[in-house]
C-alpha cells in the first residue's frame, strides 16, 4: 500500500472512531422531581456519553455543561417558532442569550440549534408549517451576525412521516405530499448553510400502531422475510425507514446531505410492547451496529444519532399514549433500567447517578381496614392519579396484574410521593395509612421520590421505578370491581 494509501485508511478510520466515540442522548426535564442538572452532567461523562440533545435552552443545563467536553445541541420549542420567524430581533437576542453568553462566558460547546421539534407531524394540523422555515431561516442570520454560523449549525429535527413510500420499498421514498415543496425548501436551506436533515426514527410506534406488524422486523436480530428492494436486503425496519429518507433527499438532488438520527428507542413501561426485555433488546442491537460503524443499505458508513431519551420523565404529555413517560436509559433517579453496552468507556453496562439525595422510607397505601367497596374510592383513586401518575398501572405496563387494593394504594402513594411526602398527602377519607413496609409487588415498584432539597437520605429509594401517567376513571373501576 502506498503512503497516500495508508493515510486515506488512517484518516477513514479516526473519522469512524470520532462518530463512534460520539452517541449521543437526549436529555428532556419535563420531570416533577429533576434530578441536579450537576448530576446527569457526570452521569453522562461517566457513561461516555459524547452529545447531548436538549429540547429548549434550559439555563442551568447549559452552565452545568460548561466546560464538560460534551457536544450540545439547544433546541428551541414550536411555541417559539411564531414569535422567531416574526422577528430578526427576536431571534438575535434569543441567540445572544442562550447561545452567545454560553460559549463565551460558560465555554459550553454548542454544535447545534434545533429549529423546532417535529413541527410537521400530521396531528399539528399545519400549525407550525407558516412558521418553521422562517424561524430557521432568522436564527441562522443571527448566527451569522454573532460569527458564530461556523461553529454553530441549524436542523429541524423532523418525525419520519415527513417522508412516506406507498409501496412500502425504500426506493419509492418520497417526501409527504401536502408539505413536499415546504420540505425541499428547508432542505436547500440546511445545504446551502453546512447543516443536517435531523429525523426521528422509531419502530416501537410502527409495532403500537399496527397490530399486524411482524414484531422481529423492528429489532436486530434478523428478520425471516426481509425484503428485497432492487437487491437490497432489509430485514429491521430502522433500516427501511431510513433508508426511504435518503431515497427521497437523491431524487431531489441532495444525496450528500448528512443524516442526523434525532430519536431512537424503546420504552420500557406504559403498553405490553413497552417493557424491559424488548427495550434491552432494541438499544443493544443499534448500540452494536453503531459502534461497529455500520450503516444502512443505502448510507454505507457510521452513523449520527441520539438515544431517546435519557432519563423518564414524569411530566410529559401522554397524548400519543402512556409509554410516552418511559422512555429513558435510567429510571427517573438516574438508575439504569437494565444492561446496556455503549461500546465507549465501559463493558459492564451504564453508570448510574451518584450522591442520588431521596425522600424517607415510607409509602402512602389502603388501608386494611377500608373496603373496596367504600364508594369514596373511585373518586379517590380517580382524584390521585389526576394529580400525579399512574400510567404504569395500564394494560401490559409493570403493575397492570395489581388487584383493586394494589391499584389503589399505588395511585394514593404517587400522589403522596409527588407532593413530598406532606401528611396531608396521605388523608384519603378513612382510605389510606402511611406505612414503612415496601408495599412492592414482583416487578410493580412503588417509587419513593427524590428529595428536591437534597437533605433526604442518599440511595434509599435506588430500586424504585418511576412512576406513570393518568389513568381513566373508567379503567380504575373495572380494576376496582
């Protein structure tokens, strides 16, 4: 091999290591109980987590960041677009205040401004569709002005039904018809300024969605009837799906755009699909194709992507349905949910948050001297999980097998936990008692919450789950009968 030879497989390879050595994660805080924004910074440095995608420009993530050799990617929030894509000012002074002062006061490595999340997804009903490009398009001169359109870089970060193929083959991937002219002009605004078509990719709602769907074609593993796409051979539909995107961006003439995966999980609780094993499964198996730099039948190469999400998150709306809660690597605490290895600073699995500060050792359950049958109990249980979360109690979720007593006393303890253990958070008329006994039931976990204060006890409640979201009165009172 000759030396120019030499140096081109040398410098193929360090560019594989470098976005190998880079998953990234999302990091969300819709969470009633945060953990220390301190906290999940080291978390992630110590799991080699390289990137981090935050959903808006949270001040105290940021400083936290400073200094943390952590790539960033800020987003700014569609309830923003309005006013962004109305104004030149608007967008320089967000940039001053969130991206500026944070690079040159706190040297935190900003790498991206996320225009927007999933602005064309067909339930907004075009909400967003006025609004995004121009916001995109005044963000980037605001950059330009701050001189830092070099360092910084503007996506959209776009759900995959922005693009579709009716016969369900790669090749006849082409962008949704009723936003196709929308699209192409945000796709010639990414090029022309160096920046990346940002999609989210998730095979768990192809499977929630679609009863009939073949449940093997959303992992890894292999598929027993791949299909056969001009010799292409797809047997996971992450590839499929992904590769239906680059067919779409070729036929327009943008080919060489790069890719960035925005989203990619597995929930672990909230639908029978939703669970531990198959969350396990799915992250290992992209985790094992992402360190070993494979692409996609189409895209050849290592990939750019951000596991979804990092942490549950307590407080999120669960309008597309109740998993949307569980999403997280680690329970709401910063505890791993399960094995997983990210190829980068460790073999033996995720590392858990330290110096984890929580709430006394005790629950708020039924008593046993109530009944079922006390018609203050419905509206009780109706009135908790109204006020805090319960989502884990639905059909196939981890305490969905509870008998009535179980789910009631699981709703009155997270609503007592998420009011911090206040007394008054446990007087369910003549209902509930407060006990120190784990009422626990095989893999149903009550939480005990994390003490805000951080005067609480460190690591009592590191075996608890988070909890969910709310459940129907209707479905309460065919569990209560």
């Amino acid at each position: 091999m000759s030396f120019r030879g030499a140096l081109l497989t040398l410098l193929l390879l360090m560019m594989v290591m470098v976005v190998v050595d880079g998953i990234g994660g999302n990091w969300g805080m819709l969470a009633t109980h945060p953990l220390p924004p301190s906290t999940v910074v080291k978390m992630l440095q110590d799991n080699g987590i390289k990137k981090v995608k935050l959903f808006d420009a949270d001040s105290a993530s940021l400083t936290a960041l400073s200094n943390s050799g952590i790539q960033v990617m800020v987003g700014i929030p569609n309830d923003m677009l309005s006013t962004l894509a109305s104004s030149v000012e608007a967008a320089e002074n967000w940039v001053a205040m969130n991206i500026s002062a944070h690079i040159s006061s706190n040297r935190v490595d900003i790498r991206c401004v996320a225009v927007g999340n999933e602005p064309f997804l067909s339930t907004y009903n075009g909400s967003f569709e006025g609004t995004t490009l121009p916001a995109l398009q005044n963000i980037q001169a605001a950059l330009i002005k701050a001189g830092l359109s070099t360092q910084v870089k503007v996506t959209v970060p776009l759900n995959a039904d922005v693009y579709q193929s009716a016969s369900n083959l790669p090749s006849d991937g082409h962008f949704r018809q009723d936003i196709h002219d929308l699209m192409l002009s945000i796709i010639k605004f990414l090029n022309d300024n160096g920046g990346s078509f940002t999609v989210n990719i998730y095979p768990f709602i192809s499977l929630y969605k679609d009863p009939n769907f073949p449940i093997d074609y959303a992992f890894f593993d292999g598929y027993s009837n791949p299909i056969n796409d001009g010799g292409r051979i797809y047997d996971n539909v992450f590839d499929a799906n992904f590769d239906t995107l680059v067919w779409a961006l070729q036929k327009n003439g943008y080919g060489n755009l790069s890719i960035v995966v925005g989203e990619i999980g597995w929930p672990t609780d909230g639908d029978h699909n939703a669970n531990l094993k198959y969350a396990q499964k799915f992250n290992q198996g992209f985790m094992s194709r992402y360190t070993a730099g494979k692409g996609t039948p189409m895209k050849a190469g290592p990939l750019d992507a951000y596991l979804f999400s990092l942490i549950d998150e307590d407080a999120k709306s669960v309008q597309p349905g109740n998993f949307e809660r569980h999403w997280g690597l680690f329970y709401f605490d910063g505890q791993p949910k399960y094995q997983l290895n990210l190829g980068v600073t460790n073999s033996s699995g995720l590392v858990a948050a330290k110096n984890v500060h929580y709430l006394a050792q005790k629950w708020c359950v039924m008593s046993t001297t109530a009944s079922l049958d006390d018609p203050r109990v419905p509206p009780s249980v109706s009135y908790a999980c109204g006020h805090a979360d319960c989502t884990s109690l639905g059909y196939g979720s981890s305490c969905g097998n509870l008998d009535g007593r179980g789910n009631a006393s699981y709703s009155f303890n997270s609503y007592y936990q998420q009011n911090n253990q206040l007394d008054s958070a446990c007087r369910f008329p003549n209902l509930s008692v407060v006990t120190e006994n784990d009422p626990s039931v095989r893999d149903c976990n009550f939480r005990i919450m994390i003490d805000l204060t951080g005067a609480g006890v460190v690591g009592a409640g590191s075996s608890c789950k988070p909890f969910g979201v709310v459940v129907s009165l209707f479905m309460f009172l065919l569990a209560l009968t």
